[in-house]
C-alpha cells in the first residue's frame, strides 16, 4: 500500500489524524478556491450565483444520501457539522424535564453538550469496551416509558468500538440518534437503522471544515429552529432541507462536492486493510493497544509517560496523530496511507522518550 499522491501533507507527515479532521487533496483546495475567485470577480450575490449555490447543495445531498446506503436526498439536511446535526435533532424534538435520553459514557463533548443543553433527564450507558450484547442489555436496562431518546456515537471516538446500533434499537425501540462523526466516510453505513444520523465532511470524507449533514428519516418529526416561507430556495417542510440553514458559502459546497468526489470506491477496503496493517504493527512493536480488531480505523494505544509529549514528539518524527483526554493515544488509518506510514509510526512511538 502506497500513500496517496493527492494529498500534499503526505509528502511531509504520515498523516494519522483524521479522526480531528482529514488531509484535504489539491483537488479540494482549487475547488474552493474558484469558487472564491469567482465570487471575487463576477460578484457574490448575482442571481447565477445563487441557483448554483442551491444546484451544488442538491448534489451534496444526493452524494451523501448515496454513502448512506442510498437514502433519499429528500432526507438529507446539509449542515456544518455532526454537532449541529446534533442540535437541530434535540432542539427539534421539543424534549421536556419529564423526558429522558439515554446516551453513553464514551461520547464526544459535541454530542454530551447538545443533550445536556436540552431540559430532558440524562441517563448513561456503560458501554466502553463492553462487548456487543453488553452494549444493548446496559442500554437497554435504561430505556423506561419516559424515553424519548437513544443518543449515541456509531463509532467512539476513544477506541474505535463500533457499537451494534440495530440490536439498540430493537432493545428500546425509541428514535434514536446516532453520531456518524466517526463513521460516515470510514466504514459502511446503512442510516436507515436510526432515524437521524450526522454526518462530518471533514473528517473521514476529507472535505472543508464546517461541512456535514443529517439523515432525518422523518423530517416532519422535528421542528425547525427557523421557519421560512415557501419559496424557491427553501425545501418544503416534508423534506429534511427545511432544518437547514438558509443559504451555505459556494466554496465549501464546491470542496465538499469535490472531496466525495474524488473518494475512491474501494475507500473502505484499503482503510481497513491499513487499520490491520495498524494494529499488527503496534501490538508487535509491544505498544499496549486499546482498540480490539475488526472494529473502525480509529486505533486507540497507550504510551508510558505524558500523551501530549508524545504527540509533540511524533510530530517532529513526522507523524501526526492526537492524544485523547483520557491519555490515550489515537491513530486514525485511512484510505490515503500506506504501510510506509505505519512503520513511521511505529518508529516514533518507540522512541517516545521516558518521562
């Protein structure tokens, strides 16, 4: 497995960090950036400009609705991140203090700071390094007729644990709310089997910062922060545009468009082959990993020592990866690495100084 020569930051790192936010292409950056110049030249708000900003946002929906097992693009809302996807659910379900979520102990903040803003009571879930049918029987040993909710990470973000999501929601049978931030991009997803899922365009599908969306399998079901007359730019209320906001800038929408674009077919198959090559390589280097096989492409790991240090010392080994509040250590493999990343990870971790 080679790098990816389309992404430039591979010439200077092994780029492992696309769990924060991914490598953006050449491709990518010219997009945006004729779109900038256009703007700049022929002016921002003449009227061609518009439709196309709304023709661009429809095929966004449509490429997404596409890598979510082929869901409508009537279902699909573009937003700026899985944390808004996030907000527009929990404000949208006009929860009351009588109300309960039952969420995880594994959750980004994106997700616990949406639901602890909303009046509902919180109850969590152990599942972090359970097994799958642990996972349901602690979620669902929650689930009361004052449920109303199952908010919680496809993949977590600590470990790369996938959890089962159809066994949850047959368990408690409430909406449930998944955070694709780790998935969508990464791993296949059928979002059918929630009824909302975020997605984050600039994680794992290598698009612009604040770039996302969110699968709402009824879009009636929640109700929009804003609402605008009927019009040509606004999607009525039966389809999940109306919990959009109004417009969004053409150059992300152009750089969204062309990282799904350039996203190769067999991208899940080379992450998971690099992911194997990932955990092999640690475990025999004799690193203590916290990541079990077979699961995402985050991979979790343990250093003697301070996490930051470490992080700052890869770096200037040239590899970049992220350390986790817990002091754990994350590599995120995708499809754009190579082996030669691998053991230039593997070599910089060795030599972590001792504290």
């Amino acid at each position: 497995m080679a790098s990816d020569p389309r992404f430039p930051v591979q010439d200077r790192y092994a780029y492992l960090n696309a769990g924060a936010v991914g490598p953006l292409s050449e491709t990518t950056v010219e997009a945006m950036a004729a779109a900038d110049r256009l703007g700049m030249e022929e002016g921002r708000a003449v009227h061609g400009g518009f439709m196309e900003r709304m023709a661009m946002r429809d095929q966004v929906r449509e490429k997404v609705g596409a890598l979510l097992g082929g869901v409508p693009s009537s279902t699909i809302a573009v937003t700026v991140s899985t944390t808004q996807g996030i907000e527009t659910v929990v404000g949208g379900l006009e929860l009351r203090p009588e109300d309960e979520i039952i969420t995880t102990d594994a959750e980004h903040p994106g997700l616990e700071g949406c639901i602890a803003g909303s009046p509902a009571t919180i109850k969590v879930a152990a599942v972090l390094g359970k097994t799958a049918s642990e996972v349901v029987e602690n979620i669902g040993a929650l689930a009361t007729d004052r449920t109303r909710l199952v908010a919680l990470s496809h993949v977590l973000w600590l470990n790369g644990q996938v959890l089962p999501l159809a066994a949850i929601k047959a368990r408690c049978g409430v909406p449930l709310l998944v955070d694709g931030a780790q998935s969508v991009g990464a791993i296949d997803v059928e979002a059918t089997v929630a009824d909302y899922y975020t997605v984050s365009g600039q994680k794992w599908l290598c698009g612009p910062e604040l770039t996302g969306a969110l699968y709402v399998a009824d879009p009636t079901s929640l109700k929009p922060r804003r609402v605008y007359p009927p019009s040509p730019w606004h999607p009525p209320a039966t389809e999940a545009g109306h919990l959009e906001l109004q417009f969004h800038p053409r150059s992300l929408l152009a750089g969204f468009l062309a990282a799904l674009d350039e996203r190769p077919a067999d991208a899940v198959t080379r992450g998971a082959q690099v992911t194997e090559a990932c955990l092999e390589a640690l475990v025999g280097a004799g690193v203590e990993v916290l990541t079990e096989p077979g699961q995402s492409r985050l991979v979790s790991f343990r250093l003697p020592g301070d996490a930051e240090a470490a992080v700052n010392h890869c770096q200037a080994q040239g590899v970049v990866l992220r350390s986790l509040p817990n002091g754990w250590l994350r590599a995120s493999c995708g499809w754009w690495n190579s082996t030669t990343d691998i053991e230039r990870l593997v070599a910089a971790v060795t030599s972590v100084p001792e504290a």
